[in-house]
C-alpha cells in the first residue's frame, strides 16, 4: 500500500511538474503580437510625419494662392482707379477749353474788349500755335478762279497723356466741314481726338459764306457775297502746363473788298476751300439776267490775340 501510495505520489509530482512547466514556458503567439505591434506604431509615426509635412505644404499654398488674388485684385483696382481718374481729368479738360471757348466767343466781332480766363491744371499742355491751320479760299464759278484769302488762322491745342480707352474722333461743338454757309451754323469747330499716343482737345475756326441779292448795277443784278474768318494768327505762341491765366482781346474787325464784274448770266459761285489740306466747298446762288451780275465780295475778318497773364 505504501509502494502504491509513493507511486501515486510520484505521479501526482510528475503531473504537476510537467503543468509548472507548461505554465511557465512563454505564450507561442507574443513574439508575433509584439512585431505587429511595432509595425503598427511604425506605420503610426510614418503617417503622422506624412501629416506633419502635408499640413504646412497646405498651408504655403494657400497662402500663395491668396497672395496672387490678392495681388491681382491690387492691380485690377489700381487700373480701374487710374482709368477713372484720365477720364476726370478729360472730363475737366474738355468743359475748360468750352469754358475758353466761351469766353472767346463774348468778345468775338467787338473790337477792343477782352478779359481773362484761369485754365485749371489737368496735368496736361495748352499750346497755342498762331502758325497753325493755313486757310485758302478760292471763288470760282468754274471759267475763272480767284484766290480771296491764303493765310494762317491758329489754333489752341490741350494734349492729355494717353488713356486705354478707345480711340475717338468727334466735334463736340460744331462739326468736321471746313466751310459752312447756313446762318445758323458756328464758325467754331471743338474737336476732341484720342488715339493710342495722346488725347487732344483742339479749338480752331473755319470759314462761314453767304450771299444775297442787293440792288441793281447798271441794269445787271448785284449781289453781295460775304465770308466770315475768326483767326487767331495774332496771338502770342506759347506752351503752358499747370494752372495760368489766359488774355483773350479782340484786337480789330478788318472788312476787305472785291467786285467780280460777270458779262454772261450765272447762277453760283462756288467757295472752294482748303483749311489745312482739308477740302471743302459750298455753292451760293447769284441773281443774274441776259446781261450778266456784279458780285461785290465782302471778307470780314476778327483777328484775335491770346497771350499768357499773371491775372
């Protein structure tokens, strides 16, 4: 019993030393958990250095992209502002060379008045060119020719720095003939030019003709023909910027006189004209009978001078 007993007690301590040891063998599956778990954190880190690096590219390149917007947007409202303002300051040009204009015209046909006029700045010049615009007028019924008038009248000229609007070419007083003959037409042409070099406000003058029949001249029709001139060729020449005072007088009204003596009837006489290699014409209707007409010819002429003051 006791041989039994020992060897059921050897048993029990076998069993028990081959269960100690199972217990303390290391677990199959931990070498293999713990390599997981570092590819795991491996993984981790290398995405969340991935994220580190893409946060801030972000970031520059909105950054960036805001900046050119911003900068785009800068210069698109520098362009617009710079627009507006050369279109001001056309605006303001142009209703100042009508305003001297104007003033031009109250002492126009008055001998000896004047006055001043104060040119405001548009930063842009004012010439004055009393050499400008040669006028010649022709009377001709086509069997004769005569030169009645061959000289300069002038011009007044306020040039502005180019703009980017688009080219312009119009008359905002008066129109592009160089001579007229209705009695309601203006001698006064006010020509605003744009091109792509500079902008141009130009006051100049062109010719205006009329005729009528009169009383008869030894049994022929006589009839007056009368052509009306405005220069500015006694002017002083000069080139302004800035603000000035400008002195406009009506130096005199000159009246020159010519009778063309026609044997033959007609029934016009056509003023031919050239102002500054710009040509024009206008037939006037002449009263005649079987034994002709006289024409008495009637240049009247209003020479004014415009010269820089201090006041």
């Amino acid at each position: 019993m006791n041989a039994i007993l020992l060897k059921c007690t050897n048993e029990n301590s076998a069993s028990y030393q081959s269960y100690h040891s199972l217990l303390s063998l290391p677990s199959i599956s931990e070498p293999q958990a713990t390599q997981r778990t570092r590819q795991q954190n491996r993984q981790s880190k290398i995405w969340q250095s991935k994220r580190g690096i893409a946060i801030p590219i972000t970031f520059l390149v909105m950054f960036v992209s805001l900046s050119l917007l911003v900068s785009a947007t800068y210069i698109l409202a520098i362009n617009r502002i710079g627009s507006e303002s050369t279109l001001l300051k056309v605006s303001t040009a142009k209703q100042d060379m009508f305003s001297l204009e104007s003033a031009i015209a109250s002492i126009v046909w008055s001998p000896g008045s004047s006055q001043s006029y104060y040119f405001s700045n548009h930063e842009g010049v004012l010439n004055v060119t009393p050499d400008d615009k040669r006028l010649i007028l022709n009377i001709t019924d086509f069997s004769f020719y005569d030169i009645a008038f061959n000289s300069t009248i002038g011009s007044i000229t306020y040039t502005l720095p180019a703009s980017n609007a688009q080219s312009e070419d119009f008359y905002p007083k008066g129109d592009k003939r160089v001579i007229v003959n209705q009695s309601g037409s203006t001698l006064t042409q006010l020509h605003l030019f744009r091109d792509a070099e500079s902008q141009q406000i130009i006051i100049s003058y062109r010719p205006l003709a009329s005729s009528s029949p009169i009383a008869s001249d030894n049994g022929k029709p006589a009839n007056s023909l009368r052509i009306y001139i405005i220069n500015l060729n006694s002017s002083q020449a000069f080139t302004f910027q800035g603000s000035f005072y400008v002195r406009i007088g009506c130096v005199n009204t000159t009246a020159t006189t010519k009778v063309y003596d026609f044997q033959n009837p007609i029934e016009s006489l056509t003023v031919k004209c050239n102002l500054d290699n710009v040509y024009g014409a206008v037939a006037l209707p002449i009263s005649s009978n079987e034994q002709g007409a006289t024409v008495n010819l009637e240049l009247v002429t209003c020479n004014i001078q415009l010269r820089r003051t201090g006041a």
